[in-house]
C-alpha cells in the first residue's frame, strides 16, 4: 500500500484554492440589470459559504437536487459552489427548453429548490404550478428587483438569503464518488435523459481540461467562456478556471455580437470558448465595422463541427488560434481537442489545416474507437467509417435512474456518432448515426457537404439532410441560407463542390430557407428540417 494522504476530490477544494492562492483575481459579470459587476474570488468563495449556510437552514440536505435556470455570471457561480460543496446536487436546467419539458426535468430530478434570473421569470410562471418536488423558488437578484405580484409560490429573494446567512462554514468532507451535479440531455430519443457527475469525476476532467493540449486554461488568461453554464457546465469552465486563477469573465445574457466584442476589448479576453453560431454573430459584427482585437489569442469550438471557412477566417484574419473540440453531456462533456503535434510542423500550411479540422486526439483519461455494426474494432485509417465508442472516469456508466437501463457495450459508451480516426490517432466526426445519409448501401457524411457549402461567399448558413429517392433510398439535399445582399444559385451552389468530394456524393439540390431551426444548445434541428422536407421531391427522382 502507498503512504499518501487519504485526501477526497470535492468540488470545494476548488474555490479554496483559488480563494487561498488567488483571492483577489477579479470575476467580471456583465448582470442581467445590465450593469457590470466585479468582485474577486475570494468574494465568491466567501458567498458561496453562505449560500451553503443558506440551503442549510431551507432544509436542503445530502444528495438532495437543487436546481438552476440562470445566465452566466456570478450568481451561477457561486450556485456551483455553494450548492455542490454542501454534498448537495447542482441542476442546471437549459431555459431555452419548452416549459413542459423544463418542467418535465425538474420533477424527474426531484429539485427542492430552484434558482432563476429574471429574464425567466415568465418561464418560471409558465411551469412553476406543475412542478411537484419543488418546496420554493430563489430569484437570483436583490430585494428591490423581486416582483410585485408574481403568481410563483414560495418566493425567496437570493440577496436577502446570502445576506441574512453565515460566513462561518466548513465544507464538509465526504465521499468523493458522491454525486455533485446533475445535466439532461437532449440528444436521446424520448425524454431527455439526466447524466449526475461525481466529485472525483468532475475534478479528474478539471485538471485534464487545463492541460496544455486540451483547453490550455492557465492563469496568465482573462476567459470569457460564451457556452452557458447551463450546458454541459459551460464544459467545464466554471471549475477549471478557477482552478489556475485566472481572470473569469462572464457575459450574462447579451450574447450579440456587439456586447460580446465590447467585453472582449474591455475585459482584455484571451480565451473564450463556444459553439459555432455565436462566433458567427461576432465575427459579422466585427467584420462589418472592420475592427479586430487586441487581446483576444485562442479559442475552443464545440458542440458542432466548426466549419473550415471560419476557422480559417478566425485564424488568418485575426491571428485566433482555433481549437476543434469533441465531446457529450455524458461526458461530463470533453473528450478529445485538437492541437498538433512536433511532427506535424514541418507541414504544410493545408495540410495543418485539414489535421486541424478534424475534433482531435482523445485528452488523457479518454479512450477512443470506432467499430462495425457487429461491434468489431476498425483500422485508424484515416479513411474507414464507424460507430465511434468512448470510455473514461468522467464518462456515464448509465443514465439518471437507470433510463433506457444499461447504456455500455463491453465497458464502452456508444457515443451516436460515425467517425473516421487516422494513424496519429485524430479523430473526425463524420456525422451523426441518425443523420449520416445512405445512399445506394453507401454511407454520405453530412458535415463534409455542410463545410464545403459554408466555405461559399454567399452562404451564411447550410446543413445536409437524407431525403427519399425512389432508386438510391436517399439523397442529400442542401439547405442554405444565403448572406445578406448576396446572391447564389442552385447550379451555383452545385457547381461548387466540383473536384472537392466524389461526384456521388454531390447534394442532388438545393432549398433556400430564410432561417435554418436551431435547439436550446446551439445546434441545427435536423429532425424538424427531415419533417419539413419529408415530402420533397428531388428532382433526380
């Protein structure tokens, strides 16, 4: 047996040690009231304290779920403390859901509580009634912002309970398996499907998201991280940054490209990290005001593949590293980045490019592979497509109370995705199984013809569907939305992928939409594009 200290990873060792090392490293938050607030962290490890003194005294308990609907800023943060390191379970609920369906989660989780913003106080009403577990709601604001006449029962107000809390607090020690946050997902079919995180598991993907070759948080950084903290915890953020100290600066609700860009420059961000279709907002408000940015050096693009025409455009117009990462709310979410190695800089400037493209090497902790059909493992080729399966210690054995009962295949979660991964171990996303389109017996990968189309100057957004051809069984169709005062046609559009990709895989046409339906994590709706289009017909039909 080792002779080291019998020392438990909980979530509150975090912000001790921030407060401790880093206590006057300042958290920005631009609030919901539209003022900026500022304070340090050893203000919040401070509050968050008192918040758990707080639930104490409301009755919350071990194990018991406490939910959240709220934007990022420093509330949220101190929920992330106070709620987790009291042995509570933290629930952020995504407030772009559909009321049922929030009200939905937050039964199936049996909060006790709830925590909310004031942009969502008529979404609060909306569900409150129908939300059987929950003993009373906490308005994330001071006394003078509550509603007057608000119809939601057992109304608290979070400042009066800070206020009236606590500061003497020690976080108690326990098991570090013990459960500490709780996200659903919505990418199962039927209800969504709740993934709990441990405290070991939370701290292990903690420090591997900080390494170099994965998020490369360190505390040189002002991270302004625009993924919300109500997705997959801002993957990860809210516990790796301060981690290394680092200056944390969160944007609240004004996620336009303008309020985005004036923190950025105020702030001196260097790091952020997001999906695709916010960067897409900054960098039309920054290209149509031509201006560029003066501390702003690295940033990680998830939750859908980033096309190649923005990466390119963020990395040589504006000198912003990109760095393409892969991962799942079930995987507490990140699984592989995508940062090259020693070998690879005597390439060529496109062929870093095409390695930089793909969602990268798996992080340590993370293993990777792709099998057939029959569950048989495939070569890293580079070339060959399969069911991609992931396993590690921050990965879900199954779903919260056992739904769809056990979700492993020999120790490996099957991730719903069709992958390709190379000989130095890169892994690409091709499609999603439920997307990827076959044709003739063949396999079409969407994102391929998406990326091409997004690489059109015409082009502001595109996506890939299968629709039903009477001889091939599908075919894609591309769905465009065009930019602004630009104009492209069909046979345009067509022509482009010319030489690009084999002829077969050549969308068959073309359908101009004025928008493109977007869910509550950023991502294109493919399902409601496939019922839209379910009667189309192609005409190569």
């Amino acid at each position: 047996m080792g002779q080291m200290m019998d020392q438990p990873l909980l979530i509150s060792s975090i912000i001790q040690h921030a407060d401790r090392h880093f206590g006057d490293n300042e958290i920005v938050s631009r609030r919901v009231e539209g003022d900026i607030h500022r304070y340090t962290y050893h203000d919040c490890h401070t509050r968050s304290r008192q918040l758990a003194n707080a639930l104490g005294t409301l009755g919350v308990k071990m194990g018991d779920r406490v939910a959240t609907l709220a934007w990022n800023g420093y509330r949220h943060l101190e929920a992330y403390y106070g709620v987790s390191g009291s042995g509570a379970v933290l629930h952020t609920v995504n407030p772009r859901l559909h009321p049922e369906q929030i009200a939905y989660i937050v039964n199936h989780a049996e909060d006790q509580y709830l925590m909310f913003d004031m942009t969502f106080l008529p979404v609060v009403e909306a569900f409150a009634a129908h939300c059987t577990t929950v003993k009373g709601f906490i308005a994330l604001c001071d006394r003078d912002r509550m509603p007057a006449d608000s119809k939601i029962p057992n109304l608290l107000c979070y400042e009066e309970l800070i206020a009236a809390a606590s500061t003497d607090y020690e976080w108690p020690l326990f098991d570090e398996n013990s459960a500490s946050s709780l996200c659903y997902t919505s990418g199962t079919t039927g209800n969504p499907k709740g993934a709990l995180y441990s405290h070991r598991s939370t701290i292990l993907h903690s420090f591997a998201s900080t390494m170099p070759d994965s998020l490369n948080v360190s505390g040189r950084d002002s991270v302004l991280p625009v993924v919300p903290m109500f997705h997959v915890n801002a993957w990860g953020l809210p516990y790796s940054v301060p981690l290394t100290g680092a200056k944390m600066v969160f944007p609240g609700p004004a996620l336009d490209g303008k309020s985005l860009y004036e923190l950025f420059e105020q702030e001196q961000v260097t790091f952020s990290a997001g999906v695709p279709t916010v960067w897409l907002g900054l960098l039309n408000y920054v290209a149509d005001n031509n201006l560029t940015f003066s501390s702003f050096k690295r940033t990680v693009i998830g939750g859908s593949a980033c096309p190649p025409a923005m990466m390119k455009t963020l990395r040589h117009r504006y000198g912003i590293e990109v760095v393409h990462a892969w991962g799942m709310t079930e995987m507490s979410p990140l699984g592989t980045s995508c940062t090259l190695q020693s070998k690879h800089m005597g390439l060529s400037e496109d062929d870093k490019q095409a390695k930089l493209e793909k969602q990268g090497h798996a992080i340590y902790g993370v293993d990777i592979k792709i099998v057939d059909d029959a569950g048989l493992e495939l070569p890293w080729d580079g070339k060959t497509y399969g069911n991609l399966l992931v396993k590690g210690p921050w990965i879900i054995s199954s779903y919260y109370k056992q739904e769809g009962g056990s979700v492993l295949e020999d120790g490996w979660f099957p991730t719903g995705d069709v992958a390709t991964i190379d000989g130095d171990g890169y892994m690409q996303i091709t499609d999603r199984s439920k997307d990827v389109i076959k044709s003739g017996g063949e396999w079409i990968g969407t994102i391929d013809l998406e990326n091409i189309a997004m690489a059109h100057p015409a082009v502001l957004q595109a996506a890939c569907i299968g629709v039903f051809h009477p001889k091939w069984d599908e075919r894609p169709l591309l769905i465009v939305v065009k930019r602004a005062s630009f104009d492209v046609t069909r046979e345009e559009l067509l022509a482009f992928y010319e030489g690009k990709i084999a002829k077969w895989w050549t969308p068959d046409d073309v359908a101009f939409v004025d928008a493109l339906p977007i869910g509550a994590t950023g991502k294109f709706l493919k399902n409601k594009m496939r019922e839209q289009f379910k009667e189309y017909k192609l005409p190569t039909a």
